[in-house]
C-alpha cells in the first residue's frame, strides 16, 4: 500500500506550523521556560483556528475531520515544544464547555497510575481524571469483562495537590492527593481517550525527533573542526543518518495508527515514537557537543520533554507487554 499525506492534509500541516512559528517562536518559547503556564490569549487564537475544535462535527461547530488530521497538527506542536494541556483539550472539546473555542483549559490525569500526575495545575480551569477502561495485560487489550469504566469530573479548586519535580522546565507537575468524585463525565469512552491520548502523545513525540534530527543537520554543516564541517565525518554522518530512520520508522508507524485506530498499532507507534524522541534528542546533544550541554541550546528542552512524555500514557515496558500478549495470543 502507498501512503501519502493529500493535499488538504499538506496543507494543514503547513497552517499548523506557520501559525507556531508566528505566535510561539523561539524567543516565546525560551520565555516559557520561565513561565510556563499557557499563553491564554495564544490558548484562544488555537481555539478560533480549529486547533481543538478539529474533529467534532461542523454542526457541532467543529471541523469535522478525524484523526489522522489530529496527529498531524499535534506532531507539529511536538515540534515547537508548545506547552500545556494540548492531548486534554483536543479529547475534551466536546465534552466540556469552553474548552473548543480555547475559553476553558482542562487537565486530563491517569487515576490508574500511581503517583497521579497532573500537568499544568495552575493554569487548568478544570480536571479530569480518568480511572478504569486501561489495557488489561492478562485479558488481552479489550480489558478483563465487566471492569467498571467510568471518567470522573473534579473541579480543579477542590483537588488536594502537591507539588511535584518535573524534569521538563516547559511542563509544571503536581501530585493529586485526594479528589472528589462525581457522576461519570457523558460522552467520552474512557477506553477510547486513553487510547487516543497515547497516539496524540505519540504525534508529540514524532515532531520532536523530526526537529532534532533537522537541528543535529543544521550543527553539523556550520561547527568546523580540523579545518571541515564536522557533518564530514563518518561518525556524525551516521549518527543523523540513524536519527532519520528512527524517525521515519517512528512517522509510518504513527500515521498508521492513527487510520487503523487500534489499540496494539497505537502501542507500537507509541513505543517507536518515544524511543525516536528520546535517542534523537540524545544523539542531537552528542553532535552539538559541549554547547549541547548549556543552557542556550534548545536540544535539552526536547530531550527533557521526551523524558516527560516517554512516561506519559503507556510506557515501553507496558507496550512491549501489550504487543507480546498481542503476538503469544
């Protein structure tokens, strides 16, 4: 089968990453890591292009398309390091007023994982938490028969919190200590968003590698060393050539998830794209050499970020658990 993107879908893509170069350049991005609560007035300028709004319905005010689109607009966001609750709000457009039109911003928690992490607190007008409807490695990925699904709406003045150290300066964590439960959230498949989250998270994950890979290229062609581009020596040369297919592999995975919509493909994309973001970013430090290590250097805000995010809605461990039930079964 031949795979490629159509014309509309090019095309959103480029409009995505315009509009991020405009409104989150690097000079907003190095002022984030000082602030890093959400731009509320970048947060509604999202909300009034589709950015969240992308696959409810026309009649619903939304875009109406589905989500292949979504992975590709999150995958450039994953590119220019764009923080906040990105993965909640596109899941919850339709679930909770305000949030399509970037009025409202919501958080999304694991409830099942231990300890419940939620990003961006502070700036978050509501949380949800989510608790049931995850993969079930002892009864294939469909889950055990008659687990209690539900997702639960706590309003964020009401959760007990503690701080929590994140290891990406971009993305503030808290611990949720203690919630209120309400009645279940409507709408929503609790077993559907998580699994959505992942691939989204996974498109985050594939921009990252993708702009390593264009930072580790650009280095190399400018540093001289011994009177050369140091991109004229073998071993730079295949470490980019390494980092390119890490994230083309990690590319044709992601995109294949997001049309099959299946729980073991998002896995797998999830798997390649966290290992893509996390060596690249890594291999990217090795080639900017000590200047990768400062503080100037961007690269440490994406391998940090992919630290972050390798943690985030499923982990190796999990997927690889995932896929060999998949296989053994």
């Amino acid at each position: 089968m031949r795979f490629q993107l159509t014309d509309e879908q090019r095309a959103l893509k480029n409009a995505t990453r315009e509009l991020l170069a405009a409104r989150f350049d690097r000079d907003r991005l190095r002022a984030a890591v000082g602030d890093p609560a959400p731009d509320r007035a970048l947060w509604r300028e999202l909300g009034a292009a589709g950015f969240f709004a992308l696959r409810l319905p026309e009649e619903a005010g939304g875009v109406g398309l589905g989500l292949p689109e979504a992975v590709l607009v999150f995958e450039e966001a994953g590119r220019a390091l764009l923080p906040g609750p990105l993965v909640a709000c596109q899941l919850l457009a339709g679930a909770v007023d305000g949030v399509a039109d970037g009025e409202r911003i919501v958080g999304l928690c694991d409830g099942d994982r231990e300890p419940v992490l939620w990003e961006h607190p502070c700036a978050c007008d509501e949380l949800i938490l989510l608790e049931g409807g995850a993969p079930d490695l002892a009864h294939g990925p469909g889950g055990a028969q008659g687990r209690t699904v539900g997702a639960y709406r706590s309003v964020a003045g009401k959760v007990s919190r503690a701080p929590f150290a994140s290891v990406d300066p971009l993305t503030p964590l808290a611990r949720v200590t203690d919630h209120p439960r309400t009645t279940p959230l409507n709408g929503p498949d609790v077993t559907r968003l998580r699994r959505e989250a992942a691939l989204l998270t996974a498109a985050q994950q594939l921009g990252s590698a993708l702009r390593t890979v264009e930072m580790a290229v650009g280095h190399a062609r400018v540093r001289t060393q011994f009177g050369a581009p140091i991109g004229s020596f073998q071993a730079v040369k295949h470490l980019c050539a390494q980092m390119l297919v890490r994230a083309e592999i990690a590319r044709s995975a992601v995109y294949a998830a997001s049309v099959t919509d299946e729980a073991t493909d998002v896995a797998g994309a999830k798997l390649l794209a966290d290992e893509a973001a996390v060596r690249n970013a890594r291999d990217c430090l090795q080639i900017h050499g000590g200047a990768g290590f400062t503080w100037e250097a961007d690269v440490h805000l994406h391998l940090k970020r992919a630290w972050l995010r390798a943690g985030s809605w499923g982990t190796a461990g999990e997927a690889e658990e995932l896929l060999a039930a998949q296989l053994v079964g």
